[in-house]
C-alpha cells in the first residue's frame, strides 16, 4: 500500500483515535532544515513506520516528537498540552510517564543484567524496587526471555538484547513506543523476530508504536506508513482522516488485532 492510501484511512478502522497531533513542525541545525513544515497524528493502538533515505529528517522528527528536542516552530499535542512549550524538566517526566523507546542498538546498560536494565524506568519513576523486579519479570518472560534474567547484555544474542530493549520500552506502561531503527543492527532472523514482537507487544497494551527505518522489510509490518523526504512528509500523508474529534490525549481502546507479521510474511502493505 502506498503511504498515502494507507495514512488516509479513518481512525475508527484501528480501533481508536488520534493521540498526538504534530502541527507545522520546523528546525534548522544552523543552515541544514532539518523539518520544513511536518503535519503528523500518531493514533493510539496503531503502528506507523515513518520512512525515508538517511539524512531525510526522520530521526529528527522523531526526537522533536518525544520531547527531546524542540522545534523552531510549529506544535505537538499530547494530553492537552504542546509539548514544544514544555520545559526541560517536564518534557523528561512526560518521556519517562508516557513513552517507551527503543534504539538502533539497544543501548543497555552493560554492567547491568538483564532484570535489572527494565526495571530502571519503573525505579526512575520511583515504583519500590520489589515492584519493579516482580513487573520487569512478568514482562521478560511475556517475550520469551524467562530463564535469561541474569545475564548481561554481553552473554544475549543481539534478537535477544533487543527484545530486552522492548521490554524496557514497555515495562512502565507507554502510550507511545518510538523505535529509532530497531532492527538496524540485526541480521535478517532476528530483526524479523524483533519485528513480532514489538510490534504484538505494543499492540497487546494499546500502545501506538512508531518505527523510524529505511528498511521495507521492517516497514511492512506497520499499518500506516509516511515517507519523509527532505524535511517534508509526502503531501497530506501525516494525517488521519477522523470523525467527531475526541480530545487529544483521551484514552484509547486497543488496536487492531490482525497479524502484522502475517502481512509482512505475505508483502502487504
């Protein structure tokens, strides 16, 4: 499916609606634009891979949407609040309560098992470490990596420090997963693997789950997808068509329930 056949599709279709909407969005990095002028709504439940060559700008724009950096002009809408008018201290509470993320090459910390790399974001938030062991266990063995709690990411296989990665992103309950090209770093078994599981485990919580990736592979286990080109999104391909607005931010059902590794089994997209 092309990116705008399928960004065009009503909210209703998967299960619920819009939870952030990003709105003229604009940064330069001195004389490099990094976004000119991006429209984007992120809706809850769904999985949206946002596409592009390297340099296009889609890791910026991922940033800017969670909050890590802000732009020079435009708007993000979450929970009733812009976002880019947050200070620092807010906008790191607001990562830590409300997203998970996952990165390129996990970014574990070494000297840490791998229990104790997901519990961080709960003790971050304060949870009693009795707690945080007890959920970041539940959440391991939810992604097949029960028996593996103490061994460090050294001792893992790269499909397996990822998916303790997801299961970081994960553990304090997200409304938004963002994956800076989760399987970049992986061979082909294991980002396919990877893939299932983020994406059937965002899905299970009714999390929206955006993937960053210049990878068709990987993309193809979204159900929407916007192509980033030069700063810009292809034209009208951010936006979901909705009915009567609820506010940005109400909670969500969960999403769709059809097998998103199915489609990339079959080359659907």
């Amino acid at each position: 499916m092309s990116a705008t056949t399928t960004a065009t599709r009503p909210a209703e279709e998967t299960g619920s609606g819009v939870i952030m909407r990003a709105r003229g969005l604009a940064l330069a990095f001195g004389t490099t634009r990094a976004l000119r002028g991006v429209d984007l709504d992120i809706v809850a439940g769904q999985v949206l891979a946002v596409t592009g060559p390297s340099g296009s700008g889609k890791s910026t724009l991922l940033h800017v949407l969670a909050g890590v950096l802000v732009p020079d002009a435009g708007s993000v809408h979450y929970a009733g609040r812009d976002i880019a008018h947050l200070d620092e201290a807010e906008r790191s509470r607001l990562r830590l309560a409300e997203f998970g993320f996952v990165f390129q090459f996990g970014q574990l910390l070494p000297d840490l098992s791998a229990l104790d790399n997901v519990t961080i974001p709960l003790l971050l938030a304060g949870a009693p470490r009795r707690r945080a062991l007890a959920r970041a266990r539940d959440r391991l063995a939810e992604l097949g990596l029960d028996g593996h709690e103490d061994k460090l990411p050294a001792q893992l296989s790269g499909g397996q420090a990822q998916r303790v990665a997801v299961a970081r992103a994960l553990v304090g309950g997200p409304r938004i997963l963002f994956a800076d090209e989760p399987t970049g770093a992986l061979d082909s078994l294991a980002a396919e693997q990877t893939m299932r599981v983020l994406t059937s485990a965002s899905r299970a919580a009714g999390a929206a789950l955006v993937i960053i990736t210049h990878d068709p592979r990987t993309a193809a286990y979204a159900d929407r997808e916007v192509i980033v080109r030069d700063g810009r999104l292809s034209a009208g391909s951010g936006l979901v068509e909705t009915g009567p607005a609820e506010p940005v931010g109400a909670a969500g059902a969960p999403g769709p329930a059809g097998s998103a590794s199915g489609r990339a089994q079959r080359g659907e997209r």
